[in-house]
C-alpha cells in the first residue's frame, strides 16, 4: 500500500477531500520525522511505536577489495507494533 492509497482509503472513508487528508499524512509523517531526528519516541497507543535506538560500532567486510572496514556507531528509526497489531497480523 502506498501513501496515495492510504489517502484515497481514509478520504472514502472519512468523506474528506483527499487533498485535506494527503495535508495531514504529510505532516503526520513530518513530526514523527522531526520528533526522531531529536531523538524522542513516539508512542501511538492502539498501533505502536516509533523510536530511535543506537547501533554499535562493529567490523564490515569490503568483499569487492577483500578489506576490513569499521562501521562507526550509528543511530537508526525503528518501529515496535503494540501487542493487539501484532496479534492482527499473525
């Protein structure tokens, strides 16, 4: 599913114009960008959860020039689905 076709879905749904609601995604996905990039979670009860968590600094292989290579310490966005998401999945 597409950006396009969540806002088509939830404009059926909801009677908005799929303008207004392409608005709203946009800047839904824009504070939770902006939140992470300061790095604070964001928590949506009933769906889940976005975070950023830190990834170790770890070696690497370059197979092409049969190197070593450190990968530096990083930070990455994550998402961990609540309990009833998951369960809906399955």
């Amino acid at each position: 599913m597409t950006k396009a076709d969540i806002v088509k879905e939830v404009s059926k749904s909801t009677g908005i114009e799929a303008t207004t609601v392409m608005a709203v995604v946009e800047g839904f996905m824009e504070a939770v960008k902006g939140s992470l990039a300061k790095e604070n979670n964001v928590y949506l009860r009933g769906f889940g959860t976005f975070e950023v968590k830190t990834r170790k600094a770890k070696t690497g292989r370059n197979i092409t020039m049969n190197t070593t290579v450190i990968i530096p310490e990083h930070k990455v966005p994550t998402f961990k689905p609540c309990p009833d998401f998951k369960n809906q999945v399955k």
